[in-house]
C-alpha cells in the first residue's frame, strides 16, 4: 500500500492509497483533475515503507 497525501499550509490532506507505484502518476493526477485539486501538484508526497518521499507529477499528460 502507498499512502498519498497533499502538504498544503503546514496541513496534510489525505488523497488515498495506492498499490501500484508503476502507475501512482496516473492515478494522483486522475484524482486531482477529478476533485479540482490540479492546484496541489506540486504539493504531492507519499508513503512507502514507512519513508516520505515527494511525488514529482509536473506537466505530464496523462491522456
């Protein structure tokens, strides 16, 4: 399990958890288009072994 989130302000925001890292782009920048979140991309980490790491989605398309 990947557990994603959103560091905004000092405040985390929990996005989901995630089992495939082959496709964690994908599937954070599915659900920030989705909830009109495209704003947070640049805020994105995730957990994965009990280590932080920051999720880097930039200007990918992912159509």
């Amino acid at each position: 399990m990947i557990m994603v989130y959103a560091k905004i302000r000092g405040d985390k925001y929990f996005i989901g958890t995630f089992n495939d890292l082959e496709v964690l782009h994908l599937d954070v920048l599915g659900f920030l288009d989705s909830s009109e979140r495209l704003s947070w991309k640049d805020s994105i980490y995730f957990l994965m072994n009990g280590e932080e790491y920051k999720l880097i989605l930039g200007d990918r398309n992912y159509d």
